[in-house]
C-alpha cells in the first residue's frame, strides 16, 4: 500500500547513489549480496539478544535493497539479477521472524510459526500473480521498475520494513505484533487472489 508513494519519494536519490556506485565498477548483483549479508547479520544480533543494536544492519540492507535496481538501471538488467533480488528478499523477511523465535522459543514459537505461514502465503500469491501477468503480457510500473510484475498490496515491502522495525524496538511485543501483521499478510493474499481471479478468467 506505501510502496507506490515512497518509492517516488526515495527514487530520485536512490538513482543518483546507484548511478555514482556503477560509475565506480560496482555491479548490481553485489549490492545484492551485501544487502543480503547485512540482513543476516541483523538476524544474528536478534537471535543473540540484541534486536536494538540489529536496526543499523537492518535499515542498511533494505537501503541496499533500493541501490541494487538502482546500480542495474544505471549499467545494465539482467533476469538473473531479478532473480537473485527477490530470493534475497524473501530470505531475509523469513530469517526476521525466525531468529525472534530463536530468541526467545517459548514466547515467540507459535507467533512466529503464523507470521511465517503467513508470508509464505502472500509471498506465493505475490509470485503467482507475476507469473500469470507475465504470461498474458502484462506490466506496471506502480512500484517502480521491476523485473516482475509486482501486483500491489494491503501490506507491502515498506510495511513490512517498518513492522521489522517496531519489532527491533519492542521486542516484547513481538507476539501480539506478529498476530496482527499476520492476520494482515493473510489479508493481503486473499484479496490477490480475488484480483486474480478477475483478472485470469479465461
């Protein structure tokens, strides 16, 4: 739902930094990687306790997140880098809630366990959407240039970004947080399906 309004807000700046790291050699599938790698990291300081401290590696990979379409619109997009993109993505908005699991089992399990069907669900029906738009030749820009079609949203990348971000600060609330996003990220899929299924009838 905010992915549309915030990336014409943060656009601009991101193909002027994207546009300066191509320019220096720096290709778009390791800011990826690097992205990817401070995701991880930000995993491990919440697992081990410190989901304060693990906002700085967080922010920092989703702002790497940004760069990398950035750097690729600057020099050159590949399948691959798409590819390589949104498996990163998902990756690090499954380890999020796991290593709150990890954190504190006893509290967090079930919670955790939901919230993690839950993006496992509205993640498929992101990617099945994209499929079957490509398939008929569809395309949008709403969230930007995308490798593929990234049918919008109740919930989103941004707030997704920003409930990570809630959790690092209450990290006591992780429970109820992950009950209600959860419930939302179901939401959200099924109101794609029901766009679907207007949309692919034959």
């Amino acid at each position: 739902m905010l992915d549309a309004p915030a990336r014409r807000m943060i656009d601009p700046t991101l193909n002027r930094l994207g546009h300066s790291l191509a320019s220096r050699g720096i290709a778009a599938d390791m800011v990826t990687l690097v992205g990817l790698g401070l995701g991880i990291l930000a995993a491990l300081l919440i697992a081990l306790g410190f989901p304060g401290l693990a906002l700085f590696p967080l922010l920092a990979s989703r702002l790497a997140d940004g760069l990398d379409g950035a750097v690729a619109r600057a020099t050159r997009r590949t399948d691959f880098g798409g590819y390589l993109d949104i498996a990163a993505d998902f990756l690090f908005y499954g380890l999020v809630p796991l290593a709150f699991v990890v954190a504190d089992p006893a509290t967090n399990g079930v919670a955790g366990a939901f919230l993690l069907a839950s993006f496992y669900f509205n993640g498929t029906s992101l990617l099945g959407f994209a499929i079957m738009a490509e398939k008929r030749g569809m395309s949008t820009r709403a969230q930007g240039v995308k490798s593929l079609y990234f049918s919008d949203g109740l919930l989103e990348g941004t707030e997704t970004i920003l409930f990570f971000v809630l959790l690092c600060l209450f990290p006591g609330w992780f429970s109820p947080l992950a009950w209600v996003f959860g419930v939302l990220c179901f939401l959200t899929g099924i109101l794609r399906l029901r766009a679907a299924r207007g949309l692919f009838r034959d």
